[in-house]
C-alpha cells in the first residue's frame, strides 16, 4: 500500500488524469453495455422452456411472450361478425408474420351477450426487452382506425400494459441518481464540508468504469440485465463505504500532525487492511 500511495502521490495529476479518461469511457460503454444484456429468463432443459422453443420454431410465435388482444366493445348492440373479420385482416396486415384468432370465427373469444369482442394477435418478437416495440405501435393504429361512434376497440395484454406505465421498471439512470442524492445528503450532514462530493466522485469514476468493463464482458459471454442494477447500487454503497473510510482516517492523521502525504499513506494503509480484513477493527 505504501507504494501505491507514493506512486499516487507523485503521480496524481495522471492519475486523476486516468480515472477522468475511464469514466468519460465508461459513460459512453454504459449504454452500449446495457443494450448488449440479456433479458432473457429461460430455463434450458426444463419442460417449460422446452415446450416454449419448440412452440416458435414451429409457428414463430408466441412461447414465452404473451398475445396482444384487441378488444371490441359495443354498448348499444351485438358485434358484427364482419368487425372481428376486418380487424383480423388490419392486424395482419400491420404485423406480417402473427398468428391471429378473432371472435368472428373463434365462439370462445366472444361475450355471451355478445357486446365484447376480442382479437387474439401473437405477433413475431424481436430480442431485447420490449420484444413487441415494433408490433405494438402498429396494433395500436388498427385499433384506432377500427374504432366508431357505434363500437370502440382498444388494445391489451401483458405487453401493452408495460408500455402504458403499468409494469416497467426503474430506470437504471434514475435509480443511481436517486441513491447518489440520497448519500449526498447524509454525507454533508456527516462531513459538514465539500469533502461529502469526495466519496460520490470515487463512486461514479467506479461505477462507470466497471460498465466499461461489463461491456467488454458482454462480447464472450451472456450477461443477464440484473446486473446492471447491482452494479450501480452495489458499487454506489462500496465506493462511499471506502472513500469514507479513506477520508475519515485522512482527517484524523492531519489532525495529529501528519503531514498530506503521509496522512495520505495512512489512510491507504487503513483501507488496504480493510479490504483484507473487512471485519478488523480498524473498519
């Protein structure tokens, strides 16, 4: 540890040099690396996920994704077969290659006052996390255009909801902001001065660094989308964790008498023994 922090001592315009060159590398890797993640769930060799992969090779859709549904609804009268009809054939037009069913000739997908309608479309998924993002724009403009003053169509289902704000997640982005601002907090009412940005500045130069990392690690081997969260929560607390401690033992070496250098050498040889020994009492 000594001579790490000599070597960052004498050399610590290039180091500082370094981690801004990584972090500006790491913030354009992040998005490449998330975008290279895999959202995928599948359980190889388990009779559900068996029973999915052969359900798209032989029809090319469906599986683990759900249908979308056009649902049909006339409060003054009963469904004209002939509307679940054209709705079929604008669905199919909008989303070559789906496998559609429609009340017109399906009983079961229709009400029994025969008011609601629906149309049953398995549209063909493209990889990432929204498999139906091309699919479910166009449904949407069928829907649209089948509706009238007399019936009034709308499109659902488990993907239509996500796309409506109903299920999605927290964006990563956000989630680390959320935290950093949180930790910022504490740690200026712990500090009392600007040295509370020291533990966020490690953190995000961590953090974005280790995107950078996970994007090379995305080209030899699948990663799953998890990560990206642990990534930046987890590396979030251990870069505050350690910088605290740096800095906390930094103050109390100047504070009997060290000079910078040396306080700087003491607090590296805190956190190293730290890092070996996370439960010594040194922490």
């Amino acid at each position: 540890m000594d001579r790490i922090a000599t070597f960052v001592i004498n050399h610590r315009r290039w180091v500082i040099l370094a981690w801004i060159v990584l972090a500006v590398c790491g913030a354009f890797g992040a998005s490449k690396a998330t975008a290279a993640l895999s959202y995928d769930f599948s359980l190889p060799g388990q009779s559900g996920y068996e029973t999915n992969a052969r359900i798209v090779s032989e029809f090319g859709s469906g599986g683990d994704n759900a249908p979308v549904l056009l649902v049909a609804q006339s409060d003054d009268s009963e469904l004209n077969p002939q509307t679940g009809t054209q709705l079929a054939e604008a669905a199919g037009a909008a989303t070559p290659g789906a496998r559609i069913s429609s009340f017109a000739t399906e009983p079961a997908l229709l009400s029994k006052d025969r008011h609601t309608g629906v149309v049953l479309v398995y549209p063909r998924a493209i990889g990432g996390p929204d498999p139906y993002a091309q699919a479910m724009p166009a449904l949407t403009k069928v829907a649209a255009d089948g509706s009238s003053d007399s019936t009034k169509v709308t499109v659902t289902g488990v993907d239509a909801l996500k796309s409506g704000g109903g299920g999605g997640g927290v964006n990563v982005l956000a989630e680390t902001i959320f935290g950093g601002v949180g930790a910022l907090i504490v740690l200026a009412l712990v500090f009392g001065s600007f040295l509370a940005i020291t533990p966020l500045l490690g953190a995000a130069a961590a953090i974005l660094t280790t995107f950078l990392i996970l994007w090379g690690l995305t080209a030899v081997t699948e990663v799953s989308f998890i990560v990206q969260y642990l990534l930046a929560l987890i590396g979030l607390g251990v870069a505050i964790d350690y910088s605290l401690l740096i800095v906390t033992r930094w103050r109390e070496a100047r504070h009997n008498g060290a000079d910078n250098a040396e306080a700087v050498r003491e607090s590296l040889r805190t956190a190293g023994h730290s890092v070996l020994s996370p439960g010594s009492p040194s922490r």
